[in-house]
C-alpha cells in the first residue's frame, strides 16, 4: 500500500518550481493533493492533470498568500471537497531582491503576508481539522541559517521567522499528535532561482556539492516529514542545501 493512502495534503504554491515537484511526490506516494496558485492557472491545472493521472484527486485553488483570507479559504475548501486535511505544505513564497536601503515597506508588508503570516494562518487553519498524525510542513531557506551575503536581509528576516514559527507550533500541536517542520532548500533551479540565472555562479561557489538542488530532492525531504517514518521528528529543520549552510 502506498505511504500515503487515504492522506489529504493542501501544497501552497503548487502551480511551478518546489511545490509542484511536492504535489506530485505527494499524490505519487498515495496522497490525495489540493494545490494553491496566484498567476498561474494553466500551470496549477496541469499539475492536477498530473494527479489526477496517478489516480489521485487533484484541485487547483487560486488562492494569494497575500490575503490571509484567502488561505484560511483555501484550507477550507480543501477539507470541504476531500473530507479532510492531513498535511498542509506552506511552500509559496517570494524574494523581492533590494538592498536595506532601498527596501520599501510595502517590500516589507508583502514579504511578510506571503512568507510568514500565510505560514501561521494557514497552518492554524489547517490544524483546527487535523488530528493525531498530522503535518504541518513549512519551506524555508538556508538563508534563514547562513546570509552569507549582504542584500537579502528582507527574504532572511522572513525564512528565519518560519523557525521561530516551527518550533512554537511543535510545542503547541505536539501533546495532539500533530508534527510540524521546515524544510531549509539550498540553491534550487526553479523560475526563482535558476541555475543558470545572473547569480548562480555565485551560489554555486559556496556550495560544497559544487552544483544546484533539483525541486524533487526538496520534494523528497516533505515526502519524508509527511509519512509515518517522521512520526517522532517534530520541531526540526532539515536543510537540504548542498552544504550551503555547513
Ligand atoms: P517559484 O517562484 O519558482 O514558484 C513559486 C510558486 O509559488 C508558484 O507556484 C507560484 O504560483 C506560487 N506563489 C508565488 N507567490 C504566491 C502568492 N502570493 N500566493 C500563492 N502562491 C504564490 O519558487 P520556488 O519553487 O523556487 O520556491 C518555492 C519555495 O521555496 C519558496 O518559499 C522559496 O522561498 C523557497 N526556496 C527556494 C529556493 C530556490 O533556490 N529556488 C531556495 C530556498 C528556498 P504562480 O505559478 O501562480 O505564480
């Protein structure tokens, strides 16, 4: 039987890069998967093509993690149409590249409502459904364990908070059975990161492996945390960095 037969997992920011390499390792280890997108509704419904090709159930929900309200939404829909939520992936995310001087606050108040608090209010929502064997799983960076560089400081502030985020909701969700974690990507060739972009050279230099991380190897790690063989790892973060932050 497939690890994850019978499960209901919601992925943010299903629709392309990290979390639409999570949806299909999701459904392809026997999850049922809804996934949100904000611009991308073409992209979301060939993800769900792909599911629903496994013989999974699939639905793409146009969700922005802008609007806590449409999170809260999103989880709700998802347990109105599958029954359940056993795992919630909190993978959207952005980088507004800047500079401390030139950050402005609406960088700053955006950064935040898609990084950080859609984090907390879609994991709150989705726990209030969740029983014993639960998942909360959040994607960080290991920028939020290594800067290394100067002009990332808003994108660090906000992968560094989802720490913080972690471990309050393993103490909190813990005495239910619930296991929360963060998974740190390194360098990840994905539309935000390409490994052949302007800056890859750069992040290639500082990293021991000597080349960038593919979605699935991030994929791999949530797929890990999701299942029963994580059942005692709550509170952790797991870098899956190529040594970035070693
Ligand atoms: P991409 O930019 O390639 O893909 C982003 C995904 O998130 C898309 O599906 C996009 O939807 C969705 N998304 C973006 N903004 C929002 C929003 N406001 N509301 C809902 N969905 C949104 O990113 P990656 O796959 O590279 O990154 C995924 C996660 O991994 C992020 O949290 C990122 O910070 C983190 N990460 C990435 C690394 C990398 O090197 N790639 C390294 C470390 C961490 P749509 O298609 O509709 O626009």
């Amino acid at each position: 039987m497939s690890r994850l037969a019978g499960k209901v997992a919601l992925v943010t920011g299903g629709s392309r890069g990290i979390g639409a390499a999570i949806a299909r390792r999701l459904a392809e280890d026997g999850a049922d998967v809804a996934l949100t997108y904000v611009s991308s509704p073409a992209k979301a419904d060939a993800v769900v093509a792909e599911i629903k090709a496994l013989g999974r159930k699939g639905l793409a929900l146009a969700a922005d993690s802008a609007d806590a309200a449409a999170v809260v939404s999103a989880v709700e829909r998802t347990v109105e149409v599958f029954g359940r939520i056993d795992i919630i992936v909190n993978n959207a995310g952005i980088f507004i590249g800047g500079s401390l001087d030139n950050d402005t606050l609406e960088d700053i108040d955006r950064t935040l409502a898609v990084n950080v608090r859609a984090v907390y209010v879609g994991s709150q929502a989705a726990a209030r459904h969740m029983g014993k064997g639960g998942r909360i799983i959040s994607i960080g960076s290991c920028l939020a364990e290594l800067v290394g560089d100067p002009g990332i400081t808003l994108y660090s502030l906000s992968k560094a908070a989802l720490v913080g985020l972690t471990k309050g909701m393993a103490r909190d969700l813990g005495p239910r059975g619930i296991t929360v974690n963060i998974v740190h990507p390194g360098p990840t060739d994905t539309d935000m990161n390409p490994a052949e972009g302007a800056h890859a050279d750069q992040q290639r230099s500082r990293l021991p492996l000597g080349h960038y991380g593919k979605a699935t190897d991030i994929a791999a790690a949530v797929a890990y945390l999701a299942g029963e063989d994580a059942g005692f790892v709550t509170g952790a973060a797991l870098a899956v960095d190529g040594g970035f932050a070693a």
